[in-house]
C-alpha cells in the first residue's frame, strides 16, 4: 500500500502514539482489502457510543487516544438523552460511564451530534469520501445521496476521522458499486404493502451483503431510509440502487441481465405483521425527519397516550422543529434525542416492544431482549393510544 511521506511520518510515531495507532489501523486495514493507496474523507460518523456496547474496556481505550478528528465528525447514538436522562428512566451508575464516553469523544474533538441520520445535518454530498459506521447511515450515504463509503467498524472510522482518510477500496472505486441482484418488489393490496421497513427486512435476508438493484417502486426519501436500513439489518447491504431513483440509477445504465432476480412477494411482507400485545412502542429506526415528526404530530393530535411512546430522533432534528415536538408531546408520547430503541438500557426493561422498522424488527430482540412487533406508523399511533 502506498504511503506518502507524512503517512509514514505518522507511522514511525512523529506525531504522537494515537496518530500512529490510527495509522497502523487504516494500514492493516488497506492491507487486507488489498487497497493500494488511501483517499481523502470528507466527514467521518463513529460508531461505538453507547456504553451499553462498548462496556467498561471500550471505555478504557477511549480514554487513553490523545489526538483531535482531522474532519467533522459526529457520533452513533448514545445509551441515552444527554440531558434528560434521568427523566427517561436511566439509572446514574449508567449515566456516569455514558456520561465519561462522552467526554472522551468530545476530547478528540468529535461533535456530540449522536445520531445515525448524520445526513440530516448536511455534512455530505453527492461522490464525498466518507468513513460512516452506523450500517443504515452507510446505507443511505451511498445509495440515496451517492456518496462513497465502505460499513466501517467504529475503530476504523475513529482512526479515519483522526487520520483524515481511509483505505481506496470496496465502495469507494465505482466499478464496485454496480448491482449484482434485481429484486423485484410485488406490491400488495393491504394497507402495509408498502410498508418499506417490512419489504426491506425481507429483501435483505434474500440478497445477503450483495448490491442489490430493486425494480418496481417508487419510495421517497425517508421510504428509502427505512428500506435500506432494514436491507442492512438482515442483510449486510451497504449500497443499494432503485430504478429511476436513486442517483448511480439515474446516472448509469446497469447492465442486469444474467443477474439473479428475487422476489418480494405482498404474502411475505404481511406475514410479518403479527397482532400481540406490547408493553411500550418506539418508532424513529432510523432516527425521524422533520417529515415524519410532522405525520406522528398529526396522528397524535387530540389522542392521549396509554402506555410509553418514544419517539426518536436528531437533536439537531428535534431543535430546528420544536413546534412539532411540543404538539407530539402534548399526547404524553416523548421525543427523545441522542439515543434510540436499540442501544438504551431503558428499552431492556419492556418485554414487549412495538416498533415501526425492519432494522428495529431485526434487532430489538437480541439487543434488548424483548419480544418484537412490527407497525405502520398509524398502527404504532393506535396501540400506544388505545
Ligand atoms: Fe439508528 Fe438505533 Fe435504528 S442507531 S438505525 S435508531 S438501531
């Protein structure tokens, strides 16, 4: 792999033994991929945030990195909301090693942004190098706006931010990026045909860690978010293309024939969609849009909520649309920054947890423990208010 003269400079320890740990990262890192030089990243997100997943020695290596991010750089989630933790049901022995977490990362001169919708805040655009973790945030860096980003651990896109590049290989070289199945979506006739979460949790067990090229739909961009995170939770995908939607679509014209064609029928995706009681519902997998604080505003208005609703979201997201929150809130359902359903201590202590999302369907129970039900939007509205 080649390296420049500052690269080695900073391998031989010159600047400081965390700079030269990051480097010897990115170098065992390129070395595997066989990458033969690196390239400039333009922002990094770190995963690795919430104490609930790093623990007390994830912690402990955090805290002995002395270096600033040579690029914006923001977080994953955290285990919980930075300011209203207490209020969220956090215990303080919790709070306190989050709370020390935090404080390393914010050494190293990461903004405290912990979300895995990143793109919200406009740190990316079209053909941008990136170094993101968080696999829905890969997901949708580079299909939905066509930036180029390989599924990085949280070690490596740290040393990436620090280092200010990654290793030129995978989704970065863009004869990597063509599609290498079709999958064809069947529309249902039910109210949950399009329900994208749910196709996506199908397709992605189909396609596996391939790059998928789906015909036959036409989601937006927040349908598009939901879709690839779910693609990316029970496949490994980290790049995905729609027909006449998504930009490497529109831009170049795939060639799929001889490509496996699967299917997605409307039998499967309903069959995931199963009537049993909850104990609490969280939406906001991955962390919600304004727009979809706007519809949850609506569905909510003049409703009172019966049993825990949480909603997700940015703080950034959350901030700039405060009206909206105050009009959820008013129904006793709760929009909670910094965190989510999946890597909060909170959400361990419900045995049965509704949610709206593929990826959260995937995940709930083996990172919470908890029985998992997957909603519309509408139908998390209703159970929460019932
Ligand atoms: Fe985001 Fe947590 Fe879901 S990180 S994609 S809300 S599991």
């Amino acid at each position: 792999m080649y390296l420049d003269k500052s690269d080695e400079k900073v391998l031989a320890g010159e600047f400081g033994e965390t700079r030269r740990k990051m480097m010897e990262i990115l170098v065992a890192l390129g070395e595997v991929y066989e990458a033969e030089s690196f390239i400039p990243i333009t922002s990094a997100q770190v995963s690795g945030a919430s104490y609930k997943t790093i623990g007390k020695w994830g912690l402990a290596w955090l805290q002995s990195l002395d270096a600033r991010v040579a690029v914006p750089t923001v977080l994953n989630p955290i285990g919980m909301p930075r300011d209203t933790w207490r209020e969220f049901g956090i215990r303080d022995e919790f709070a306190h090693n989050q709370t020390q977490v935090i404080e390393a990362y914010r050494r190293l001169g990461i903004r405290l942004e912990c979300t895995c919708t990143p793109y919200y805040l406009n740190i990316t655009e079209y053909g941008n190098h990136l170094a993101w973790s968080e696999s829905s945030a890969v997901a949708y860096a580079n299909s939905v706006l066509g930036a180029r980003t390989n599924r990085e651990g949280g070690p490596s896109a740290l040393a990436a931010a620090i280092i200010g590049k990654t290793p030129y290989y995978g989704l970065h070289i863009v004869t990597n990026r063509r599609p290498q199945v079709v999958v064809e979506v069947e529309g249902g006739t039910g109210p949950r045909a399009d329900h994208w979460g749910a196709i996506g949790h199908i397709a992605g067990k189909k396609v596996g860690n391939r790059i998928p090229l789906l015909e036959g739909i036409r989601p937006n961009r927040d349908q598009l978010k939901a879709l690839g995170a779910a693609m990316a939770a029970t496949g490994a995908v980290a790049l995905f293309h729609v027909e006449g939607i998504t930009p490497e679509a529109r831009v170049f014209s795939f060639k799929t024939d001889g490509l496996e064609r699967v299917t997605v029928t409307g039998d499967e995706v309903e069959a995931l969609f199963e009537e049993t009681d909850v104990e609490a519902v969280a939406v906001g997998c991955p962390h919600c849009s304004a727009d979809e604080l706007r519809e949850l505003a609506d569905l909510l208005r003049g409703k009172m909520t019966t049993k825990p609703f949480y909603i997700f979201a940015a703080r950034g997201v959350a901030e700039r649309n405060s009206d909206l929150v105050a009009a959820i809130e008013r129904s006793g359902a709760r929009v909670i920054p910094d965190t989510c359903m999946v890597v909060s201590p909170r959400m361990d202590e419900f045995a049965s947890i509704m949610v709206d999302s593929g990826k959260a369907l995937a995940y709930v129970p083996g990172m919470c423990g908890a029985l998992a039900r997957i909603g519309t939007r509408k139908e998390c509205v209703e159970v929460a208010t019932g």
